[in-house]
C-alpha cells in the first residue's frame, strides 16, 4: 500500500470513528445535561462516564483526520493545509473542555456531599453551560471552517468527486451559520433546526470517509501546487 493510499484509508476510518463515536457519546451524557438537580441525586455516573471515553475516541479520531489528510493536500496548498490541521486539533481541544466540566460535575456529585444544595446547583449549572458553549464553538463553528477548507482543496484540486467537495461546500458554511443563529438565540441547538442544518455535513463527512476507504485519492491530480513541488536541478553547463 502507497503512503498516499494509506493516509486515504487512514483518513476516511478516522472521519467514521468520529461519527460513530460522537453520536451515542451525546445521548449517554443527557443524565447530567437535562438534570438540574443530577450532582444532588444518585446520578448515572457510569453512563456518563462511557460517554466521556466515547467523546475522548472522538478527539483522537478528529485529530487524526488532520494528521492523516495533511501529507496529501499540502500538496495541493500548504498554507490551508496546515489550517486544517490546526483546525482540527483547536476542534478536538474545544471537545476536551466539554469532557473535562462533565467529569467535573461527576467528581462534585460523589466528593461534595454535605456541601450547600443550591451551591451545588449553581456549580453544576455553570460546568454543564461550559460543555454546551464548547459544544456549539467546537462540533459547529470550527467544524463548519474546517469543513469548508478541506471542501475548498478537495473541489480545487479534484482528488475525490466534485459531487462529495461539494456537499463540503454547502455544509461547511450552513453549519457555521446555524451555530452563530444558535449564539445569538434564535433557536437551541440540539432543535429540529439545527439537526436539519448538521445533515450536508454528515453526508459529506460519510460519503468522503467511504470513498476514501473504498477508493482512495484520484491519483492524476496529485501534487499540483508548483510552491510545494521539489525544484528541478539546474541544467550543467
């Protein structure tokens, strides 16, 4: 297997870990993210915890895909191919924060006891606020930035199907505009609307992982940037 065959594998497996892994991880946290009183209560520490260990296979799967497509499309243009890079790796580190104040939560509700109940609540509520603003700034805002630089490369220099860079291009932007329409309060987040907004990019995040796997890059179109390409020797006199 080529390297570059293999960054492609290594590429798309990494794309479906994250949806495979992101997906449950927010249904097991809902014990905590929908109870106000959950640090008071008996809690469901275990479930929340799994979802903290799916959520930390999401960071590494969302590294990864930068690590892994960084050596192709660098090729192609060095300067957004490091963004992409640096872009995931600010996505995974806004993940990280989200784990680490829903594991918080967790440690106040088992080490806490006695401690005043409204305190407790309040705390709680400021931990569970911290994950839902890394949720919106991380899985939405930098997601929809990333995407639409790594469509853009993929449109631009044809390594997958113009059909699959374009759903990137459609699904980077509307997800970034539907996490600023969630800042500035025109409708929740996890809502029918924001679902609706998320779809183009889990299509486009599924249709490239499976072509990757399936197929990897288009070949032909590989190492079109003269900026990155090794400068020919001059001829002896």
């Amino acid at each position: 297997m080529s390297s570059t065959r293999r960054s492609a594998v290594l590429a798309g497996v990494f794309f479906l870990v994250a949806a495979a892994a992101s997906i449950p991880a927010l249904a097991l946290y809902q014990p905590v993210l929908g109870d106000p009183t959950y640090v008071l209560g008996s809690g469901a520490d275990t479930r929340v915890l799994l979802g903290a260990l799916l959520e930390i296979v999401t960071v590494i799967a969302v590294v990864g895909t930068g690590v892994a497509m960084y050596p192709v499309v660098e090729r192609q243009n060095r300067t957004a191919a490091l963004g992409y890079a640096l872009g995931r790796l600010l996505e995974g580190a806004m993940i990280s924060v989200g784990i680490v104040s829903l594991l918080t939560v967790v440690t106040l509700r088992r080490d806490a006891s006695g401690a005043d109940a409204d305190t407790l609540g309040v705390v709680q509520q400021a931990l569970v606020a911290v994950h839902d603003w890394t949720f919106l700034l991380g899985p939405n805002v930098a997601l929809g930035v990333n995407t639409l630089l790594l469509a853009w490369l993929m449109h631009r220099s044809g390594l997958v199907p113009r059909w699959i860079a374009t759903l990137g291009l459609v699904g980077g932007p509307l997800i970034f505009a539907s996490a600023i329409a969630v800042l500035l309060g025109l409708y929740e987040q996890v809502s029918a609307v924001g679902a609706v907004a998320a779809l183009p990019v889990f299509a486009w995040e599924m249709s490239l992982a499976v072509y990757l796997v399936a197929k990897g890059f288009r070949p032909a179109t590989l190492g079109t940037d003269p900026a990155v390409r090794p400068q020919a020797l001059p001829t002896p006199a």
